[in-house]
C-alpha cells in the first residue's frame, strides 16, 4: 500500500486555509474519493510527491508539459530571463516574439494580444466577437469549457461538471441570458438557433475537439458545417485551442481539420506552464481592440517577460525536433493497447484519443456530445483512478478531464502503463 502521510497532513492544514484545500476544483479529488497528494518536484515524464512516491504523469500540468518537467532549455531561460526583472507592465521584445510566432504558425490568426489565462482569451473573445459583429447572443456548446467566465458558465465542462453544478451559483440569469447552448455535434441545434435569433448571433464558441468532458471529437463534417453556417450568418466563428492549439500540431485542431476560423483562443503550452492566456485572428476583428478601436482590454501583467521567454522556448524545441512525430506514435502505441487491454478484460471502456491527447469513458455507448459523456460509469472510473494510482500512473482525477502524453514519455512508459491498465480492469470490470 503506497503511503502519503505527509499529503494528508498537508491536506489537513490547507483545509484550513485554503476553499477545500485546493486553489483548483478538480484536484481536490473529490470525484474520485481520497485525498489527494502534494508534488514536491517533477521532471520529465515523471512527478515525486512529498512522501517520495515516483509516479508517470499523464496530467502533464493539463496540457503545457507537451515537452515533460522541468525542461533544461526552459528552465535556463527563465532563470536568465528574470535577471533582468519579472515583470515590466511596459513593452518588452519577448512579446513581440511571441506574437510573431504565433501568427506565423496558425495560418488564420494574423494578430494576437497576449493576456494571463485561458479564461481571460475566451472572455476578450466573447467580448470582441460582440463589439464586431454589433450583436448580443453567443452559441456554445455542452460540455466545452470556456474557463469560468459568467456568460459561458452553462453546462460547462471541467471542474463544473466534476461537481454536478453546471450552473454555478453566483451567476445572476441575466449573464447568462444572451447564451444559447447547443449539444455537441448537432447540427438541427445550431440551425434552429440562428433561425430562432435572426442578425442577433455574434459568434459561434467550441472546442474543436472537447476535452473538458473527457474527449470526445467532431463529427465528419461538423467543423465544416459550424464554418458555413457563420459565414452564411456573418458571425463570428472562434476555436478555443487553449487545450488543442501547439498540442495537435504548430497548428493546432484548426490546421489538423482543416478548417478556419475567424478568432482564437490560446493557453497552456505557449507559457510552457507559466500563466499566459493569447487570442487573435482576422486583423479586421482584431483592430477594434483598444487602443486603435472601441472593444476595450487590459492586463497588467499581459505579456510578461518569464511567461513569453518560457514560452518561445518550447515552441523553439517543438519547431525543431520530431516531438509531434514521436507523440503521435505515443499515442497510437497507448490507444492500442488500452483497447487490447479492456477487450482481455472483459470491460466496457470507450477510448478516445486524438494526437497525444487520450480518454476513457466506462460505457457500452458511443461518446459523441456530453449526454453520452455523463452516462458513463463514475464509480468504475473512481475504482479505475485509485487503482493505476496504487501502480504508480497518474491519470487525472476526474472522468471529465482529458489525460496528455508528453515528449518526454517513452514506449517503456506506456507499456507500464497498459500493463497497469490490465491489472486494474480485471477488478473494475
């Protein structure tokens, strides 16, 4: 039995000061039951808690780590980085860097401002896409989580889900009003939305491929239909690949599916795990941003030096290695043998993966929209989390969360992990 006494004790004391213990939902661990542990240190594919427990980390700090922990080239930079200061709240070259490499990379982002998380690009997004288009209602889907912004907090995804509180308390209805929710993959929906709200639709907002209620993808043709119909509309079609984008390809889902869009959000990766939010698209959409247009945004710490030198870095490597060949082939190897594994078992498991992003849902079902998501078994995947954690494999604490491969991992990595796999699904089938 792997022992954590010093995660409960640091458990118990957090609680006193801190909502729940944690500074996040999902890591309380409340829906998969426990308490959960505190990392003292990670590197590579690998995470060390404080009790000395050695774990293969598919989390990978939810996303950024597409290179592993602890990095040396961005390690290094950021400590030369903040030699000559934190922060600035003036204009540094990073910034500028970094804005180039993101347009020169995403072939429909032709400017990009920078903020500080996922939440702040979605919601200057909303905002933008309403102070372009001169309209008020935005669509969003079921189950994509846009960060926990008033107006997109229905039937999000992520930690809302996690706690069964879609709608969370302290949004008055009126923030909500102008939001339209449309199930994931349904086209009939999305058409009778613009037909019921006719010149009133500003922009249409989804993860291209959701994962903040496990991952699920797009139907064939859906992406395609969600671009024509908001031409035909003349609203605004904004891709979140805070998650997706750097992670599918320098590209991200939009360059994969081919399709895009007018506005997009970014985060994660281009901070390489430092707090860094970005959206950008068409320059016509993106020059009414003040200061040369009325949609007004601001940040103080927008652009920080750390964030961006941390983050060009990645890029850097991600650019110049086979780090997308090598995920890919990850990928295929743990897909595979998660499906060879729960068929030997004799369980229910739909897996889904797209590149080095990964899900299992326990159901018989199809998983194509977050109704099919939510009939998946809680109580299998609580069962199934405790005992891969049991054998050192850190998966995330939630059925409703995507799981990240890293550069970092190896094929040995992977065949521990569908071993494990096996071992566990014997007893949770």
């Amino acid at each position: 039995m792997v022992q954590r006494t010093k995660s409960h004790d640091l458990f118990e004391q957090a609680l006193k000061w801190i909502p729940g213990g944690v500074n996040s939902p999902v890591r309380a661990f409340r829906a998969v039951g426990g308490t959960p542990f505190f990392v003292q240190s990670a590197r590579g594919a690998w995470i060390h808690d404080v009790d000395g427990n050695t774990m293969i980390d598919y989390v990978g700090t939810w996303g950024p780590a597409i290179l592993g922990h602890a990095h040396p080239r961005i390690i290094q930079v950021i400590r030369d980085t903040a030699e000559h200061g934190t922060s600035f709240g003036i204009p540094n070259p990073w910034e500028v860097t970094m804005a180039a490499r993101v347009c020169e990379a995403v072939e429909s982002v032709k400017q990009v401002r920078m903020c500080n998380s996922g939440t702040e690009a979605c919601m200057s997004a909303i905002r933008l896409a309403r102070g372009y288009t001169g309209r008020p209602k935005i669509i969003k889907f079921a189950g994509c989580y846009h960060g926990h912004v008033d107006s997109l907090l229905v039937k999000a995804g992520s930690g809302a889900l996690t706690f069964g509180n879609p709608d969370s308390a302290g949004v008055p209805p009126e923030f909500t009003a102008h939001t339209i929710v449309v199930n994931y993959n349904d086209k009939a929906g999305v058409r009778a939305a613009f037909e019921a709200n006719p010149g009133q639709i500003a922009g249409v907002i989804l993860e291209p491929v959701p994962a903040n209620a496990g991952l699920y993808l797009p139907k064939d043709g859906f992406l395609e239909f969600l671009r024509e119909i908001t031409a035909a509309n003349e609203s605004v079609l904004i891709f979140d690949e805070v998650m997706t984008g750097f992670r599918l390809g320098l590209g991200g889902a939009q360059q994969r599916f081919g399709i895009e869009p007018d506005l997009s959000t970014f985060g994660k990766i281009i901070g390489a795990g430092l707090p860094v939010g970005a959206f950008g698209g068409r320059s016509e959409i993106m020059q009414c941003l003040a200061p040369v247009g009325p949609v007004y945004q601001a940040g103080t710490l927008s652009g920080n030096p750390l964030a961006m030198a941390a983050g060009i870095t990645a890029l850097e490597e991600l650019e110049k290695s086979d780090a997308y060949d090598h995920l890919e082939q990850l990928g295929q190897q743990l897909e595979e043998g998660m499906k060879d594994a729960a068929s030997r078992a004799g369980a229910d498991v739909r897996f889904h993966r797209i590149g080095s992003m990964f899900c299992g849902y326990f159901t018989p079902g199809e998983v194509h929209s977050l109704d099919d998501a939510m009939a998946a078994d809680r109580d299998k995947f609580a069962a199934f989390f405790h005992g891969m954690l049991e054998r050192d494999i850190y998966l995330a604490p939630s059925q409703f969360e995507a799981g990240f491969i890293s550069a970092a991992h190896t094929a040995e990595d992977i065949d521990k992990t569908v071993a494990a796999a096996f071992d566990v699904l014997k007893k949770v089938a």
